[in-house]
C-alpha cells in the first residue's frame, strides 16, 4: 500500500511511500513494530526527501523494507534513521551526478 505524502508548501512535490516488512519475520507484532519504525523515520526526514526528490523535477515513488531476517528487539529507530539517511545521501548523488 502506498501512502500519499502531502506536498510541502515550498516543495509542491508528492512522493508516494510504501513500507513493507518480510514474511520471514514471524511475528506480526514485530512486523508491524519495523512497519511503525520505518513511518516515523520517513515522517521525520520528509522535508528532506521531498527536497532531494524535488530538485530532479520527479514524482516518485519510494518503497522501504526490511527483507532480512533480523532479531528485532536489537534494531532501534536510530538504526532504520541512520540506513535511510544514508540512502538519501545515494540518491542525493545519483541525481546531481
């Protein structure tokens, strides 16, 4: 399910979200756990993809996910935060470059 992201006053730019969480994590309690981690990590770094988005003149779409199997008590919001920033930085990258 892909989620609208509403459009910054100065950006005017949507991106469309879709989470997404590997069966091979049995529980669905710790599913939607990493589901509620990768929304709050977008939900904080939004103005920062919609800008780096923005400045290639695109509509994407983005698509987070957790496809390994993980002991996830261990994994923080920190740690998705820190994966996702550097993933902005990748593509901050290959849009300039």
């Amino acid at each position: 399910m892909f989620y609208e992201s509403s459009p910054l006053p100065e950006a005017g730019t949507k991106i469309r979200v879709a989470f997404t969480v590997s069966k091979r994590i049995r529980s669905a309690a710790d599913r939607n756990r990493l589901k509620r981690l990768m929304r709050e990590v977008y939900r904080i770094n939004r103005e920062n993809t919609i800008s780096i988005f923005g400045a290639g003149g695109m509509r994407p779409s983005v698509v987070m996910s957790c496809g390994y199997e993980v002991r996830t008590a261990a994994i923080s919001l920190k740690d998705i935060e820190e994966d996702f920033k550097q993933f902005l930085r990748r593509i901050s990258v290959d849009i300039a470059g």
